[in-house]
C-alpha cells in the first residue's frame, strides 16, 4: 500500500488536523477498545514485541512514569516511556532514555502505514498510541512505561499485556466520562488490570480500594499497596522504610506528594525485581536524577533559576489541594502571586475554596473552543482580576519581582503559553 506522506510536514499537518482532547473534549475521543485493536493487528501488534508497565490513576501517574523511567534507565535499561498530554511537542509523549522521538522516525511510520491511518480514522489518543507502540518495538526496548489517557478500561493504551498494572490514585475527575463516584472510577481504572498480573496502587480512598481490591481479585491478581513502605517527605528528604532499611532520598525540586509516588516506583521494581533487577542505590539515584532525564514535567517545575516561579498542572479538585497544601509548606499565602488558567469543563464550585484564600489571583484567558473564557472563570473568582500577555512579560523583566513566588496553574495545556513567556521553549524546539 503505497504512502501519501513524503515528508514531516505532510506527517506533523495530518495530525494537527485531527481533534485533539485538549481541543474539542469527548468529541475527540472514542472509548471502544475495537479499532486500535485492528489497527494494531495490521501493523505487527508491536504492543507485544516489548515488556511493560502500565500505569493509571486520576494524579500522580506521570510523574510516577517519569520516576520510575528514570529508575530502569540509570539501571541500564534502555528504557521507553510514553506520556500524554505532550506540554510543547507531540515528539515528547515517545521517549527512549529520556530523548524524544527523531523527526525521520514520526515519517518512517506515516511512510509505512499513512494509508491505514486515514483508512481506519483514528483519534489522535488512538495515533499516537500505535506510533508508541511501534517506536518501542523498532527500538526493542527493554522496557516501556506506558501511560494512560484517560480511565483505563477503555484506554487506547489498554491493549497492552504488561508485566504489572500501577493505579496511583482514584479521584473525581472526568466525570462525565468516568462516572459521579468514586467506586466508579476506580472501575473504569481497574479496567486496566489483566489475568494473573500484579497490581501496585498509591493511596486510595478507602471505596477506590475495595474496587481495586475486588476487581484484582477476580482477575486473580495479587495488589501491593506502596503504603507499605511508610512513605515521608522531611526535611527536603524523601524516607521509605523497607523492613529494617530506611532508604532516605535527596527530594529537591519534588513535592511533598512525591514521596508517596517514589513509594509506587519502589513497590514496582520490588515486584519485577526477579525480571529487572534493580538496586536500592540505582532506585535512589533515579529518583533524585528524574529531572534530569525529564527536565520538562509540569508538576511543580521551577521555570526560571533566577527566580521562584513555578508551573504546575493541577487541574482537578485532588491536585489542587495538593498543590495549596505544598505552595502554603514553602510560604504564606499572601506572599504568591497566582496566575490561572483553565478548561471549561474543569471550572467548578470547589476552586474557589482552594485559591480564595490568596489574594493576588489573576486568570488568564486561553485560546481554543474547550477554553475557558476570562468572564466564565471570573464567576468562580471574584475577587481575582485578568491578566495579559504584556503584563506578565512586564512581570519576567522586573527587578522587583525577582524574589516574589508566583505559581502558574489550572492546566497542562497552559504550560506552553509559559514556556513562551519565560522564553525557554526555543532552545529545545527550534
């Protein structure tokens, strides 16, 4: 079958003209598991030709990809990680040793299979997972962390047959796709847990887990909880207790939360341990090394060396919380400024309790149909008031705001807008 896609222009426009999530919400989307299947059946199923982890949880699942990434590359494994939502690039959601897919590897993929893309017209989610999938099995990786999109049942990624299944929390978001409670999102979660496959969970409330619990039972599936391993965040430190050991960590630049997710890294690589091998001492440096292989992440990311401005990507009511809690451990609250941003579809009630409390709040009105515009946030935020482009260019170049903490959130899809006011996307995607 003879491609249409001469080049990476053709390939990268093709994709742009698909909706994505970000975009147009559930109209971009399709929760049926049946065309990625065929797909993947005509193109070798590579999901196959290469061991994994698969991972979901409503917080917390990326940065624990990235973690435990980090981990099996500084124990020598050449190492695959695909993430989604991509921050700047889509080349960063497929990552061998924490470097992004080639450009001439995106073409070879569209010049081989572009006719079957456009035949079987699959959802971005659904392309980039089958171009995931094929990378990792061309480069014969030794092993892949996989992320979900959304849920896990009916994920795109959820043809996978991994070696553990990982479900790092169970909250309240996506609602209107995932369910109204708690015990029904954990189901569409636990969705992703296979026969005879252990499955590692972070913590979960107390319905989540009996879910988890219940559905791994089924599928005779043993669980490991990383509570475990009685994870802590003290003094700039990371503490797990394995048994008699304590394995105390270096968290600079983590959230007190991390702790807990370094917890769900270390209960994998224990379970896999006979597979992948994997020391304590390799464990701690990777953990401590995650920025380094993933400087970009936007959870807590510090924007700017000379100053303490900060970029997260909470986005549900569980981050959010999380995140005051961290920005109230550095600082008082009226000591930050905060800039949000969000999606429509996460504009509600309880944001206002969280960032109320802060009284330098500006919103900032991105572009995009599933946007949320200034006057439907300012419903939420009274008091806060709006914020432009100029004004916080203005900000970045004053002497006077060198030392003030300012925090960046609401959603990933703001990170790139950032980026580009902190002028430090250039350098890597020129």
């Amino acid at each position: 079958m003879k491609s249409v896609f001469h080049t990476i222009g053709e390939a990268e426009h093709f994709m742009d003209s698909i909706p994505k999530f970000s975009q147009a919400g559930s109209r971009a989307a399709n929760f049926n598991l049946d065309r990625i299947t065929k797909f993947c059946a005509e193109i070798g199923n590579p999901q196959n030709h290469f061991p994994s982890v698969h991972v979901a949880g409503t917080n917390g699942k990326g940065t624990v990809c990235q973690m435990l990434a980090s981990v099996y590359q500084t124990a020598g494994y050449k190492t695959a990680l695909y993430t989604s939502p991509h921050l700047v690039n889509v080349r960063e959601r497929f990552k061998i040793n924490g470097n992004d897919i080639e450009e001439s590897s995106v073409l070879d993929f569209f010049r081989l299979f572009g006719k079957l893309v456009q035949q079987y017209e699959l959802t971005y989610f659904e392309l980039t997972t089958a171009i995931a999938f094929w990378y990792f099995s061309e480069e014969e990786a030794d092993i892949a962390v996989i992320e979900t999109g959304l849920g896990g049942r009916l994920d795109a990624t959820n043809i996978l047959k991994p070696l553990a299944s990982v479900i790092t929390s169970v909250g309240l978001d996506h609602t209107d796709l995932l369910g109204d409670t708690i015990e029904k999102v954990a189901a569409e979660k636990a969705g992703i847990i296979k026969s005879g496959t252990p499955v590692i969970t972070g913590r979960l409330p107390e319905q989540g887990k009996n879910t988890i619990t219940g559905a791994a039972g089924v599928s005779g599936s043993e669980v490991y909880s990383a509570d475990h391993y009685n994870p802590v965040y003290a003094d700039g430190r990371f503490i797990l207790t394995n048994g008699e050991e304590e394995i105390n960590m270096n968290a600079y630049g983590r959230k007190k939360i991390d702790a807990l997710n370094s917890a769900v890294v270390f209960s994998v690589i224990e379970v896999l341990q006979k597979k992948f091998p994997v020391t304590v001492n390799h464990f701690m440096k990777g953990i401590e090394n995650t920025d380094v292989y993933y400087p970009h992440h936007g959870h807590f990311e510090k924007l700017l060396p000379e100053k303490e401005w900060f970029f997260d990507g909470a986005h549900n009511i569980e981050a959010m919380n999380v995140l005051s809690e961290e920005l109230a451990y550095r600082a008082p609250e009226q000591e930050w400024k905060v800039v949000l941003s969000f999606m429509k579809d996460k504009l509600n009630s309880g944001l206002t309790a969280i960032w109320d409390k802060y009284p330098d709040v500006r919103l900032y009105e991105m572009e995009g149909d599933r946007a949320a515009s200034y006057h439907e946030m300012k419903q939420f935020f009274p008091k806060a008031t709006q914020i432009d482009d100029d004004e916080i260019l203005k900000w970045k170049d004053s002497d006077q705001l060198k030392s003030e903490l300012v925090i960046f959130s609401g959603s990933f899809y703001f990170y790139e807008k950032v980026r580009r006011w902190m002028g430090t996307i250039a350098t890597d995607y020129d």
